[in-house]
C-alpha cells in the first residue's frame, strides 16, 4: 500500500511536468515561423527581385526551410508559368513571324500562319487577365505580418502587376499589325497574274492596283511605332 501511495505521489507530482514539457514543445514548433519569414523575405529580396518575370520553381528543401510562406510563393511563381506559357505560344511567335517578312512574296506565303497568330493572340488578352485575376484573389486573402508584407507586395507589383499591365497594350497593337499584313497577303493572292515580283519587290498592271496597295504598305508604316513600342514591352518584361 506505502508504494502504491508513493506512486501515486510521484504522478501527481510529474503531471505539472509533463506539462510543461508539451507545452515547451509546442513553443518549440511555433518559433519555426520568425525563422521560416526571415528565410522567405531573403529569398524574395535575393532571388525574386533580382530576376525577370520568369522565377524558379521551389526544391523540396526550400519548401520545407519556408514552410507555410512556400504557399505565399507559390502564388508568384503560378502566375510567372501561366504568364510565360501564354506569351511564348502567341505573342513571341507573331512578333517572330513579322520580323520574318523581307520581301512582298512573303506577305503571300507568311499570311496563313499570321492569321492563325491573330486568333491566339486574341485569347492571350483573355488568359492573361485570367491568371492576373486569380492571382490577385490569392494575394488579397493572404494574412502575413508586416515585415513580409511590404517585401512581398513589392515582388508581387514586379512578378505579376507590372507584366501584366506592360503587355496587355501591346496584345491589341500587334494583333492589328499582323491582322493588316495578313490582309496585304490576301490582297497580292487576290491578283493572281494580275501583279509580278522581282528582287523582293512588286509590279502591277493598273495604277488602281498599285494605289490600292501603297495605301495598304501606308497603314503599316503608321502602325511601325506601335508595333516597335509593343515589342520593346514584351522583351523587357520576358527577358
């Protein structure tokens, strides 16, 4: 009976204890948050900021040295690949196809791939302000302290606003452009052996013809600045 007293005893003395054990444990584990921040808030200033609008994705390692901030990232760097994606299969092709165009017979043979960059490029406006408008939700539910915040919301301006707001003029300005020499090419195939080409230029049967198509050459010219602006956008925030 004296043991069992005695056990009791020492039960009812450790229970305190153990306690306290947990509840030092469970501090332990909170205290992972300042060094989880300060982690994420260095990557942020190091690597983020310092890039393009294309940013790397997270290691295991890094997910785990950031730990709930890795979702917070993640929100960045799923607009970048959204961004990226869509450009690349649209806007950076139709710019490519236009520098591509070096005489009058290559309004002919380009126009058929042009148009089709037309139709994706009237979409990329719509995917773009899509990823832009999800992401912005993400960002405006995100609860951080102020110390991340002001970093944070200054990565989030140059990896999701600011592209989105520079490229979005330029999406118009080119589909207009391309749309315009997609129409030249329809005009020259429309001629049939009506209009020869010599040494990259062309020669017309009536005056008519020939003024019909200075007027169109005309149109891109007064478009070629727009076009050279939307171009300079695109590289500075894809590069």
């Amino acid at each position: 009976m004296a043991v069992g007293i005695q056990s009791r005893g020492i039960t009812r003395w450790l229970a305190p204890v153990l306690a306290l054990l947990v509840v030092m444990q469970l501090t332990a584990c909170g205290d992972k948050e300042p060094e989880q921040r300060k982690a994420f808030i260095e990557y942020l200033q190091n690597t983020v900021m310092r890039s393009g609008v294309k940013i790397p994705t997270l290691s295991e390692d890094q997910k785990q040295k950031f730990g709930n901030y890795a979702g917070d990232y993640a929100i960045l760097v799923g607009f970048s690949q959204q961004l990226t994606k869509s450009v690349d299969a649209s806007l950076t092709p139709a710019l490519d196809q236009i520098n591509q165009i070096r005489s009058a017979q290559d309004y002919i043979s380009k126009r058929d791939g042009l148009r089709q960059a037309v139709g994706a490029l009237n979409l990329l406006g719509q995917q773009i302000q899509s990823a832009k408008s999800q992401a912005d939700t993400a960002h405006a539910a995100l609860k951080q302290p102020d110390s991340l915040k002001a970093v944070y919301n200054q990565a989030y301006d140059k990896i999701v606003t600011a592209p989105a707001n520079a490229l979005m003029p330029a999406i118009p300005t080119t589909a207009s452009f391309v749309q315009d020499l997609v129409q030249v090419g329809d005009y020259l195939q429309a001629q049939g052996n009506q209009v020869s080409f010599n040494n990259g230029g062309v020669q017309f049967r009536s005056q008519q013809q020939a003024t019909q198509y200075n007027t169109m050459m005309s149109n891109l010219v007064a478009k070629q600045q727009g076009l050279l602006s939307a171009q300079k956008a695109v590289l500075e925030v894809m590069q």
